[in-house]
C-alpha cells in the first residue's frame, strides 16, 4: 500500500499537492469512534446490525470484560466494601473483523473503528477509510435511531523517521514542541510533551514522545480530535473536519526532509496509507 495524505499544505515554500501519494508512510493507526447513551436494547438488536455488515466483516466474536478493584487496607473492610465476584461490573463488546484489517467493536455507549492497514482517508480507489465509517455508522444509527452522539472522534497514531540523536538534526526534521533546547536529545533519555488544545469546531490532543533505546531514537506522534454533542445527521461533515485539523497538524509539524522520506520509492520497510 502506499501513504496519501489530504489538503494543500506549504512547507518552506513548497506546497504538499491535496492527494499526493507518499510510498513510505508514518502513520501505524488510525481510531474511529463515535460514544452515545447507553443503548439497553443494543443486545436485541446486535444480530440485525451483524447482518447488515456480514459482507464487509465476515469474522465476529463477542468478548466479555470486568471491571476488578484495586485496593488496600484491613482485610476484613476491604471485603465488606467490595462487590462479591457474581456482581462485577460487566462490559460486552461485539468484535468484528474485516479481511482489509479494520476491527470494529460496538458496546452499550460506544462504537470503535481501528485500522492497522493504514487506510486513505477520501482518496486512494477502494483503500478509502471515510466510507468505511460512513457506510457503518449509517446502518448503526438507522437500526439504533440515536439522535445525538455524545462524542465523535478520529486519532492519528505515527512513528516519523529521526535522523539521529542529535537536537540540530531533529530540529531540522520537525517543527517541535520538545524542549530540545533546554534539555539535548543527547544527553536525554525521553523527552514529551501533551498539549489539549481548541482547534475549529473541536478539540485536539497532540502527543510528541521522543525515547532512546541505547542510541536509537523512537518518535510517537499523537493527533487525537475530536467534538463533543454531535447530531447524528452531521456525523460526517464532523468526522471530515476532525481529519483536515489533524492532516494540518502533522503538515505544520513536519519538515521537508521527512516529506523526501515519505516520498522516497517504497522499500522493504513497513508500508500504509493516509488521507
């Protein structure tokens, strides 16, 4: 596969064409996941909507999940405040798996769209991710008839290239938020930084996590938007604008030595895409 990334971004004077393909990607994951109310009926109608998607996500599985207590003190006080095992809180979650490599999982006030194959957002022919949202959520909200989701949000997880530890060099390769001046990379062992921020319509949590192992750099980029009260009808015009705000992110972020990176011919190296 290869790395598409949306919008006209300019970088030192050069502009980043709105559906450039980029052979050599950086993204690793991406979430969808829109939270609603609890749905007390979602049981009854959790075999409808798996018709529904059978086509696209064939494989299924329902997991179980409890809620355990951590705690200490006297024995005797701690058993007399905890729920015995039979009345732990409970979460089922219904999994299905695409043979695209999407997973989607629904419980009573969530549903989750994660993609490890690095889906294009809205270009790239049948490797899109928007319609993959858009044609779940349709069938999920026509069966559950929900009016207004409580959150809507979309999370970009990348591991960028870093030259070498070396403050000038990273500095030449990002735009960053570290405090690398304060603080070398080469006398530091992890330096990062979280910033909640708000951005059009939404919010946006940005995450930059520089690590060393010995002298090998490891660099997470974190772009997690997302808006909250959504009516369900404009579920999509959200979900659009919380990708430009995150494609504008990593465009200011990034310089252009990791626009040559991405841009270089696909090599035996880990391959996705982006949009």
């Amino acid at each position: 596969m290869e790395i598409i990334r949306g919008g006209w971004h300019l970088i030192k004077g050069e502009h980043v064409a709105k559906k450039e393909v980029f052979p050599n990607p950086t993204v690793q994951e991406v979430i969808f996941q829109i939270r609603f109310p609890n749905l007390f009926f979602l049981p009854d109608k959790i075999g409808d909507f798996q018709v529904k998607i059978m086509k696209d996500f064939p494989e299924s599985k329902m997991l179980v999940r409890r809620t355990f207590v951590f705690a200490q003190g006297e024995k005797e006080k701690l058993k007399a405040g905890l729920p015995d095992s039979e009345g732990e809180p409970v979460t089922k979650v219904w999994q299905f798996s695409s043979p695209a490599g999407v997973e989607l999982q629904i419980t009573a006030s969530s549903l989750s769209l994660v993609s490890k194959g690095h889906k294009t957002y809205a270009v790239g022919g049948d490797q899109q991710f928007r319609p993959v949202i858009a044609s779940v959520t349709a069938e999920f909200l026509k069966l559950t008839g929900v009016p207004v989701l409580s959150r809507v949000g979309l999370r970009y997880r990348d591991e960028p290239p870093v030259p070498k530890r070396s403050a000038v060099h990273y500095s030449n390769f990002y735009k960053t938020a570290l405090p690398v001046k304060r603080f070398p990379l080469e006398h530091s062992d992890e330096l990062s930084v979280t910033v909640v921020s708000h951005r059009k319509d939404c919010r946006l949590r940005y995450i930059e996590s520089l690590t060393f192992q010995g002298d090998q750099p490891k660099l997470i980029l974190d772009f997690d938007a997302w808006a909250d009260n959504v009516e369900s009808d404009k579920l999509m015009e959200v979900t659009d604008n919380l990708h430009d705000v995150i494609s504008a992110e990593f465009f200011g972020m990034i310089k252009e030595p990791v626009l040559k990176h991405m841009r270089r011919p696909k090599e035996a190296a880990h391959a996705g895409t982006r949009g």
